[in-house]
C-alpha cells in the first residue's frame, strides 16, 4: 500500500470514529481532500480511492491539475483561498466551488463570468469567528445581508458557511467559535434552504469540529504529507 493510500485509509477512519463517537451518521460528514502544491499523479491516486473534492488555493497550479486530469469523471474542485479580484474569472470558469467567499465585489464579478454551460457556482461564505483583525472573512453580524446579497446574484448559489478558527489550544474557545458556527448556519438554513454545507476543521481539530456540526472537513498534510 503507498502512503497516500495508508494516509487516506487512516483519515477516513478517523473521520468515521469521529461521527461515531459524536452520535453522527457515518456519511453525514463529507471529506475535502486539500490538494494544494501536490502533483496530480497525487490527486489521480487519491480519486481511485474514491475521493472526489478536492481543495485548491493556487491558481496556476490548480489550473494545470485541472486540466491534466479532466479525463477524470466526478472530480470536484473546490478553490479554498483568498481571491483576488483579477483572478475571478479562472475561478468561474474552472472551479465547482468557491470556499472564501467575503467581498460583495467578488461575488458580483463571479456571477458575472461564471458560463452559461456550467452548474451555477457553488459558494461558502467565509465567517471571521475569532474576529481576528488580520483574518478573512465576514463578520457574524453582516451575515444575514451578505447571504441575501450573494443569493440574488444569478450563476451563484449560496452552500454554506466556511471558518477558519483562531489558532489556539484552548479547547473552549474553539468549541465556543464552532458552536457559534453551528448556530449561524443554522439560522441561514431558515432563510436559504440550499445551504447544507458547514466547513470547518482540519487535522488538528476534526473531532471537536465534528461533534459541533460541521458537515465537511477539511484535510491537506494527513493525507498527502508535508509540502515540498
């Protein structure tokens, strides 16, 4: 067995034990393999284990695995980082989802160039729960209006919320930033039925992130080692 497959094997059996131990339904949390710097022939492998989202946050490297691996069916592409205004379009025009999803200018830019001939593009809206001044993403508060902005935008539909945590060991503050997820998602929910999808956790924090609802997770280094 190589070690993407013994990698892969462990985190979705970690990712099960997770569920199982929290009450959840074995399937009810979805993996995002986090693919970002690694060759296809990676992803290729990973796809044959039967993985088929997977997280990209460079654009011109994401745009070559694209396109070296579009003879591969189902493949799910989802871009994870921060994007800039001028490199919407690749976006639009390449990916399935876009995770980061914060500035109105964006989401208007997308709508406007994502093709006719593909699904609407699926977006998860970035929450700064740890209101960290240097971090991404939307405050809790803006988001009732930000949501109602995006979903009226046509090519774009509204998934989810999307968080990165504050970069802490104190387990209470992370379980109080994920519960506070747990309930703006909840409350999105009542108002854009479509988002089904609350991103949160990685390698570090998957179990506590699982057991507060997240509904994906997302996992880079644990599956396809270190970066080069």
């Amino acid at each position: 067995m190589s070690i993407v497959a013994s990698n892969y094997s462990q985190v979705c059996d970690r990712l099960r034990r997770a569920c199982e131990s929290s009450g959840r339904e074995a399937g009810s949390v979805s993996l995002l393999a986090v693919s970002k710097t690694k060759p296809a022939e990676m992803v290729e492998e990973c796809y044959h284990l039967g993985q088929r989202a997977f997280g990209e946050n460079y654009l011109q490297d994401a745009s070559d695995k694209i396109s070296a691996l579009s003879h591969l069916r189902g493949l799910e592409w989802h871009f994870i980082g921060p994007l800039q205004s001028n490199k919407t379009r690749q976006v639009a025009e390449h990916f399935d989802w876009l995770e980061t999803l914060d500035r109105e200018k964006i989401a208007r830019r997308l709508s406007e160039q994502r093709p006719q001939s593909l699904p609407d593009l699926c977006v998860l809206i970035q929450i700064n729960i740890s209101r960290e001044p240097q971090k991404s993403g939307i405050l809790p508060e803006a988001l009732t209006e930000f949501a109602q902005t995006v979903a009226s935008l046509p090519r774009l539909k509204v998934r989810g919320l999307m968080c990165i945590p504050e970069d802490t060991d104190d387990e209470a503050r992370l379980r109080a930033q994920f519960n506070e997820m747990h309930a703006l998602w909840t409350s999105l929910r009542g108002i854009h039925p479509d988002a089904d999808t609350l991103s949160m956790g990685m390698s570090g924090d998957l179990e506590l992130a699982i057991e507060c609802g997240a509904t994906q997770v997302r996992i880079g280094t644990d599956i396809f080692g270190a970066r080069g």
